[in-house]
C-alpha cells in the first residue's frame, strides 16, 4: 500500500468524478462546424462500443475498440483508405469466449494489423490475440497467448519487422502480481510459451509498457519489491529471446514512483514518471543513453507545490513535450505543459494548458511541424466534454482551449493523432444508452464539431482495482 496514497487520492477522485458523473440525458447535436468533418459513427448502432484505440499511418486510418453490449461481446476493428473521410463496415475480430472484452491494444506494420486484449476464459481473465494479414480487410481467428491457470491482464503490444511482442500481468492466488513476456517470430503465427519478468512470491508489479526498437526490445513498470514503489526497465538485444537479468532501477528514491511512460529512440531512452519523493507527487524525466544500462539522475518536470501525475509526453529530435494532471484545488485540476530544448537537460516553467475553473484529466499529445496539439477532458461545462489546445510556436504558448464537442452529453475517452498537420479524434459517445465510437479530422484546426458521449472506463478502473490492488496505477487511465 503506497505510504502517501492520501495525495495520490486526490487525482484519483476528481478523475473517477469524471467516469462515474456524466449526464446520461439528453438529444445531442449534430457536429457541422467550420474546420472539422462531420462526425462519424464507426461502430454499428445498438451497441455498447467503448475505449477506441487509433493509428495514423500515411492515408490509412485504423480504429479499434471492445464491444461490451450484452450477447455481443467483441473486440471490433474498421479502416478508413482515404485518410478518415470514410470507414468501412466494422469487422468484428471475434472473442475466445463469452466474456466481455477489455483493455485493447492495435499495432500495425508494413500491410499487417495486429490486436492484443484481455478475454476470459474458464472464469479467468486471459490474453487473446488476432491479426490481420491483408491490412485489416479480414482477421485470422484469435488465440490465447497466455497461460490460462492464472489471471492475466492489461496486456500490452510492440512489433518490430516480423517480430511481435506481448506483456501482461500475471496474478497469483495470493494476489501478487507479475510481469510476463511472450514473443513471437513468425509473424504472430505462433508464440513461444510465457516467461516471468518478475518472480515475485509477495508484493506487486504494475502495468508494464512495451516498446520495441530493431532487435531491442524494453520493458518498463512500476514494483514495490523495495517497499516503496519504483520504476524499472529490463532490456533485451536478442528479440526477446533473453531479458536482463538485473533490471535497472530508474526512480530509484525514497518515495513512490508509478505511471512511468516510455520512448525509446535508437539507444536513448527516455521514461517519465509520476513520483512522490519531493514531498507531493511530481512529474519526474529521465533518460539513458546506452540502451537502458545507466539513467541519469531524474530531473523534477513539474516542480509544484500541488500533486501531478498520469503523464503523457513526446520527443521530437532534441524537443521532448510533457503534458500531465495537476490539482490547483479540491474542485479543479489542470492540465499542465512543459518543454525540454536540450533532450532533457533542462524543462521550462509549466504551461497552465487548460487553465479552466472544473476538473481536467487524461491529456493525449501530439507533435506534427512545430505544432503541439494536447486533448483532455473537461467537466467545466458542467457535461463532460473533450477540449483541446494548439501551440503553433512549438509549445512556448498555446491557444485558447477549444471545446470540441459543445453539447449537452459531453464526450469520453478520446485519442489523438496528427500527421502533415491533420488532426485526428476518435471517442466514445453515449447514445440513448448505448455507446458509439465516433471519428473526426481537421485540416484548419477549428477542433469545434457536435455533441457526443461516453460512459465507460468504470469497467477498466474496476479490473485494475481488481488486477492490481496494491498498485498506485490502480485507476489510471490505460492509453
């Protein structure tokens, strides 16, 4: 249990606020705004489609996204060819049993499409697999990757040429929690037989992230093996075939470290983190310039008197962009930005970003040609809608944030991408008690389009309570 969860519960209630509270009444509007195409419903109608996954890759636009309507559980998919103006029919990828899926992850690479998500089997939750070798026209049928004896969950995904690479964490009877590695070589035809990263007998790890670069391939999460919470990385050079057998303690302080997010470029890496060890939870930096054998001393991001945390960031040469969650009051938190020009030496005074009087969460990043675009949530309205701000100077100011749907539902869940300046959302929308998965783009950035609506992640934030009890991550978002 972490020594300080008093200030992490702060962060934690205004973001829970924001998934238990949403309206749920109300006729939203038709989105017809300057600067932004009209919304379109990905997902088929009458269903219950929440947590869209997004990629952008040249005029290609994937969207995934899990299907928990009763007797339809699914994990669904549909591409758009024309760069988002169309998408076609949904394909439904099919479950490894009757159990509502969770916790989606997609990747592509070179024609191939490949998607990662936590089923359930025999009464366990388990780890399935599917892939598609036609670009996502049709999906072989999915396979479990994990060994069912013992729960499994929040898996996460990385390809690298024919390579793909699954982590998840394991839970044991007595409620410990582990992380477990399997790869495959074909392609994701076949997968070698699961191996522990961890071997904890008590304690936890947290939710790992995955990145895979060549024939590298690295492992980030947080563990209390020390008592505290820490973030680790454990590497491999060999395609997953062999891990370190030490891994390398990044935080390595006092306090208690979780939510790291990690980038990896050539042999920098580079991990953000929330941390407590500054007397109230920080946003801290680091990075290693031999392949995750050595970090420099952690740099304090955010630098505040008030608990930050769940950051998200970005790097674009020498540039690395951190947007995060920041409590101003009881009743309002922030969404805050600050700016490396030196690959990491050295950040900027923070960016109050949001800079609303209600409760901001969640911010996605995005960096295209020296514009920053970040999109959060937002119950300033008194609906739950997405906002998003642009910084067309490279992140030394932004503009007035935009609320992008204006309605009277409000909006849930987004994801961001940019490429050759077009702006792409997708979101999950509530629709008379259902759940739609929504898409719009933008070429002007004039992000004002209709109204939409969510209302799940309670199922996501409840598994992770469930998966991961002792965890600080036990209700962070899972992007």
């Amino acid at each position: 249990m972490l020594t300080k969860a008093l200030c992490v519960e702060k962060l934690i209630f205004a973001l829970l606020i924001l998934v238990f509270t949403v309206s749920m009444s109300s006729v939203f509007a038709d989105s017809d705004y300057a600067g932004f195409t009209n919304a379109i419903d990905v997902s088929s109608p009458s269903s219950n489609s929440t947590l869209p996954q997004l990629i952008v890759s040249g005029n290609n636009v994937y969207v995934g996204w899990v299907d928990n309507a009763a007797g339809k559980f699914g994990v669904m998919f549909a591409k758009s060819n024309d760069g988002g103006s169309s998408f076609g029919k949904e394909i439904n990828l099919g479950n490894i049993d009757s159990g509502a899926p969770d916790n989606l992850k997609i990747a592509e690479s070179q024609g191939k499409i490949y998607a990662l998500w936590q089923s359930f089997l025999a009464n366990k939750s388990s780890v399935a697999f599917a892939k598609s070798n036609d670009n996502g026209t049709t999906f072989i049928s999915p396979i479990e990757i994990n060994n069912n004896s013992k729960d499994s969950s929040f898996p996460q995904l990385a390809v690298s040429d024919n390579h793909v690479y699954a982590v998840w964490l394991e839970r044991t009877l007595d409620d410990v929690t582990n992380v477990v590695f399997t790869k495959s070589d074909d392609g994701g035809t076949t997968f070698s037989a699961p191996i522990a990263i961890t071997n904890h007998v008590s304690g936890n790890s947290g939710i790992p992230k995955i990145v895979a670069y060549g024939n590298n391939v690295y492992l980030m999460w947080e563990d209390n093996r020390a008592k505290n919470y820490d973030v680790f990385l454990s590497s491999s050079n060999d395609s997953g075939n062999t891990f370190s057998s030490i891994p390398t303690n990044i935080s390595n302080n006092v306090g208690d470290s979780g939510a790291p997010q990690m980038i990896v470029d050539g042999n920098t890496i580079y991990a953000v983190w929330m941390d407590d060890t500054p007397g109230n939870f920080d946003i801290l930096f680091s990075k290693s310039t031999d392949g995750g054998a050595t970090f420099a001393k952690p740099i304090n991001v955010s630098g505040n008197l008030q608990d930050s945390g769940y950051p998200q960031f970005t790097v674009v040469g020498n540039n690395i962009y951190v947007a995060w969650t920041n409590v101003i009051t009881d009743t309002n938190y922030d969404i805050l930005f600050a700016k490396s020009s030196d690959g990491g030496q050295t950040f900027g005074t923070p960016i109050n970003v949001s800079n609303t009087p209600g409760g901001s969460g969640w911010p996605q990043i995005s960096v295209d040609s020296g514009n920053v675009y970040i999109s959060w949530v937002d119950n300033t309205p008194g609906n739950y809608d997405v906002y998003i701000a642009k910084s067309a100077d490279d992140g030394n100011s932004f503009e007035s944030p935009v609320d992008v749907n204006n309605g009277t539902y409000g909006s849930w869940y987004n994801t961001l991408a940019s490429s050759s300046n077009v702006v792409y959302l997708a979101w999950q929308q509530a629709n008379n008690g259902s759940n739609d998965i929504m898409f719009s783009k933008s070429t002007t950035f004039v992000p004002e389009f209709g109204a939409m609506a969510p209302l799940i992640l309670v199922l996501s934030i409840l598994s992770i309570i469930a998966i991961s009890q002792k965890s600080i991550l036990k209700t962070r978002n899972l992007n």
